[in-house]
C-alpha cells in the first residue's frame, strides 16, 4: 500500500507500548514520523532506530498536559516536514488506583489533564494545522476497555478514558465536513509496560485467571496489533470511517 508515502504522522506517547509500534507501523508505510513523549532518550533511541531502517523522524520532550507544550510539537511537525497528515494522540497514564473516599483532588486533576484534557489539546492544533494546510486528516486518539466499563479503585482512569467518546464522537461532528476524520480505538489487556504495572498490582495468579477468563482469545494484545488497527483508521482504507469508538479487546468487551 502506498496511500501514506511521503504523509506526515504525529504520535503522543511514542516512547513506549501502543505509541511505539504506531510510530514504527506509520514509518513503515512511508510516513515521516514525529514522535512526542515525556522520555528524552527513548524518543531518540526510537527516532534513531526508525532513520536506520531508511525513514524520517523528528522527536521533542512534550507534556499533553501543557498548551505551550503540545503547541510546539504541532508546529515543530510543520516546521520540519511541511505537513501534517494524521495524529495519533495516544499519551496517558493510569494514575493511583485508590477508592474514592482516598483518591485525592490533585491526583484525580493529574489523570484528567494528561488523558483527557491532553487530548483536548491535541485535537485543537492539530485540527488548525490540517485545516490551514487543506489537505485533509485523520485523527485516532487512544481510549480504553475502560472507555465503557468501570474497575474498583480506577474513578479517575475510567472517568479520563470514558470521556474520550464524546469528545471524539464531537469532534468528528464538526471536523469530517472539513476533510479530517476522527476515530477513537479503545484497546483491552495488552502487553504494555502500563498492563505489566497492573499485574504487579494484581498478581499473576489474578491477572492470569482474568485473562483466561474474559478475553475470548485467552491471551493479552501485543502493541503491534493496536498499532496496525489505529494506522488502518488513518489510512485511504477507512475513508468512510469517522466518529467511530473501535475495541480490539480480544472479545472482552462481550463478556462483561
């Protein structure tokens, strides 16, 4: 396939897990990648990997949680490349799982600012850079199985991830008309080091027996596999697709 030589893909949250593997399935489909995250030298071990294999990276330290920071990424990614063509805002945390008469007001702002507001943010100058360039987009920002279905201990994630559906389902009502195309994937159990934290948490015995129990595939979800379905959503191939919520969860989702 050939629709993206040449195209400019910014991802958030490329230093590790579902980011990584998106930036490298977007440069191996000829993409310039820009790559944005928190983590200095894993944005430049990944840009240097993805120049060795014969493509185009750029990379800055970014917080999604700042206007001024996500700003400059936007513009550094037109500033470097010309263009911007899709965006994959995938940066986000899991916070403190603690119950809600212990869970505190800063930590909760702390997870809505990076998951959800972060996203606000990267939606809004992306979207005036596709819109200033004409040349249409597609945007996939990142949710959760968590987008639908509560946990114990988990009021701020959950909260973060199920707002995520309306802001992109809104986002799209407004955009698509314009040429740029929204979507949201929501991901189950993956094997990230976000879901290696929860299974320190849970203990292998339980992370285990939930995974046999609930996933129809009986496994967890490799980043590769979430990466190839978000690219799929910014590709020519899903021209028709926006304002879309996709759950590459394994089947979990059908036995809740």
């Amino acid at each position: 396939m050939s629709d993206m030589n040449g195209k400019v893909a910014l991802v958030t949250g490329a230093s590790s897990g579902i980011g990584r593997e998106t930036a490298k399935v977007f440069a191996g489909r000829g993409c310039r990648v820009v790559l944005g995250a928190r983590r200095e030298d894993e944005l430049a071990a990944l840009a240097q990997e993805l120049e060795a294999q014969g493509g185009e990276a750029s990379w800055m330290q970014t917080d999604v949680a700042v206007a001024s920071d996500v700003e400059r990424l936007v513009d550094h990614a037109v500033e470097t490349f010309g263009r911007l063509d899709f965006a994959v805002n995938n940066a986000g945390v899991e916070g403190e799982f603690a119950g809600i008469a212990d869970l505190s007001e800063e930590e909760f702002d702390r997870v809505l600012g990076i998951n959800l507001k972060g996203v606000f943010l990267c939606m809004k100058h992306e979207s005036r850079a596709m819109l200033a360039a004409g040349n249409g987009g597609a945007v996939v920002n990142v949710g959760s199985i968590n987008s639908f279905v509560g946990f114990p201990g988990g009021a701020a994630y959950a909260t973060s991830k199920h707002a995520l559906v309306g802001l992109t389902s809104s986002v799209s009502a407004e955009l698509a008309p314009q040429g740029v195309r929204v979507n949201l994937v929501c991901p189950g159990i993956i094997d990230t080091p976000m879901h290696q934290r929860a299974r320190g948490l849970l203990g292998d015995e339980i992370y285990d027996q939930l995974i046999g129990t609930r996933i129809h595939l009986r496994r967890a979800g490799q980043p590769e596999e979430i990466a190839r379905t978000i690219v799929f959503l910014c590709s020519d191939d899903a021209s028709y697709v926006t304002g879309a919520t996709l759950a590459p969860d394994g089947g979990f989702l059908l036995t809740v």
